[in-house]
C-alpha cells in the first residue's frame, strides 16, 4: 500500500493510491459495511494488523469494482499533506551513516571521526513539510541551507530492547526525508539539535509504501537533484548501520512507539563538504528520488514572500 495524507477540502484525511485515484480507507470501509478504519494515519498505523490486513482486502476489492463516490478522488485534485502531519515525537536521525559522507564530513571539518556505534539527533516537529511544500529560507537565521536526502523507517509495532533479529518485524512501512540542515548554525552551537531543527526544513513523503512492497530496502537507489542536477546518488546498501542496527540500538533503553520516524542517514555529496560549497537558495526545486519508494519534490521559498 502507498499511503497519503491528503486534503480534498475536509481536512486530512487518510488514503491510499491505486494509480491516478486517492481512496478513502474509512470510508472505503464504511461502504463494506464491515469494521471501521481510523482516518489518520497515525491511529491507522497504531490499529496492528487487523486493521492493515482489511485495508489490503478493500483495496483489492476496490480495484477494477465500483467504488463510493466520497471515496474516492483523483489526485490531481486533492493536497498531499506529509504523511504523519504532525509526529507525536521528534524524527529520529542517523547522522554520519554512508561511508562516503562520513569520509567527507571528515575531510570538510578536518577531523577523524569513526564511530563504534550510530550517531543520533532528532529533528523537531516543527520541521515538517509536505510534499511540494516550501522549505523555509530564512536569511535572519542562515543563508547556509544544506540537502540531505535520506530513507525513512516507519515503526509499527513498538518496543524496547528490540534484538537486530527481530528489529525488521517492527518496521511498518518507508519514507523519503530531505533532512535539510542550516550548517553555520549546526556548528555554531557544536550539538546537532538547532541546525536539524529549524522550522519547515524537513520535507517528509509523498507518502508511506509498506514494508511488504518493498522486498529489500537495503538495496534501493537513492538520488537528490536540485534543480535538475544530481547531486547525491548512492545505494541503501552503503549504509554503515542498516535498519536492524538502527533500531537495535535505538531501543536499548528507549521505548519506540507506532508511528515513530527514524531518518537513516544521507549519503555524500551534501553541499557543505563540496568544492566550492553549494547551498540552497530560494527559487531551487529539490528532488529526493528513492528507488521503490517514492519521489519527493519541494521549492527552496523565502519567508518573506509567504
């Protein structure tokens, strides 16, 4: 399942895209006469596997058969919101997690840093944005905007102490992430926090594919363009610390919950370790390209002119 948050003039609502149509998963429901779905995507992911279970079964049912009008639109007619428009908790993010980026990250701060275990920070909720939406160039805060683009992890089920030989079971679906980053600000204040964490610098979608469509995500073809021009482009097979490990670790002593985002780390050619460095500026379109996954798409916009 391809699942969106999207807005047809109601407010969001849960969906799911079955080609050019957006289904409404509870009412979609509704009209089976059967057991009720949630209509967010949160309470959806935190229902378990009954819910999701009937969900496939409406689907498969829904294609090629007559579906309720009100449960269905086209897509070219509704507002793709980020997936979990507001996350209960920070993104969790790996930092340094590609060989090649740790190695540049390296050569830019003239350092040597190699990590025995995975590094994590977490961006605010405050980050989000849609897919499509603007990512915020605030020149008062940072004129160094910086690209990352990165898998998501969906959790499903939640846990503590989860072993790295259970860690997949607990993966519900993936994601895209562009963990934009304000670099002088980054290291102005030596911990990660406030550069990951400025308001509308996290685009987050189009949407959660499920983990059963996506048969081995260590091994997707992961790409940034801005503007056209590649700038990123890498394998999920380069990850120093794969899904098992980061949610292995993650969970040592840490409770993960349904609906929790883990952002796995972004591969090198982030623009700050470049020659001369590159940063964003407003007017840019940015792509995050995930092979199986998804493409996300967003304009760099000045906040003076929102």
């Amino acid at each position: 399942m391809r699942l969106v948050t999207f807005d047809a003039g109601e407010g969001p609502r849960l969906g799911a895209v079955v080609d050019t149509s957006i289904l409404d998963l509870a009412r979609l429901g509704e009209s089976d006469g059967g057991a009720s779905l949630p209509s967010d995507m949160l309470g959806f992911i935190r229902s378990g596997d009954d819910a999701w279970n009937r969900a496939r079964s409406l689907l498969a049912g829904a294609v090629g058969g007559r579906v309720a009008a009100n449960a269905s639109h086209e897509s070219s007619g509704v507002k793709l919101l980020a997936p979990i428009p507001r996350p209960d908790k920070n993104v969790f993010c790996l930092g340094v997690n590609y060989r090649e980026h740790l190695e540049e990250a390296n050569r830019a701060a003239n350092r040597d840093l190699q990590p025995e275990v995975p590094v994590y920070f977490t961006k605010a909720v405050t980050t989000i944005v849609a897919p499509g939406g603007p990512i915020l160039f605030d020149e008062s805060v940072t004129t160094k905007y910086d690209w990352e683009a990165e898998m998501g992890v969906v959790i499903g089920r939640g846990g503590k102490g989860i072993s790295r030989e259970r860690a997949m079971e607990h993966v519900f679906g993936y994601t895209c992430f562009n963990d934009v980053t304000g670099r002088d600000v980054q290291r102005a204040h030596v911990q990660w926090f406030l550069g990951k964490s400025l308001d509308g610098t996290c685009p987050f979608g189009p949407w959660i594919i499920t983990a059963d469509e996506v048969p081995d995500p260590h091994n997707l073809h992961v790409e940034l363009r801005v503007n056209g021009v590649v700038k990123q482009s890498a394998n999920t097979s380069m990850l120093i610390n794969d899904i098992p490990a980061c949610i292995y670790y993650l969970s040592r002593g840490l409770t993960l919950e349904a609906g929790d985002l883990i952002s796995t780390g972004t591969p090198s050619g982030v623009g700050y370790a470049r020659t001369p460095p590159e940063f964003l500026k407003p007017g840019d379109i940015v792509e995050v390209d995930i092979e199986g996954i998804g493409v996300l798409r967003n304009p760099v916009v000045d906040v003076r002119e929102l």
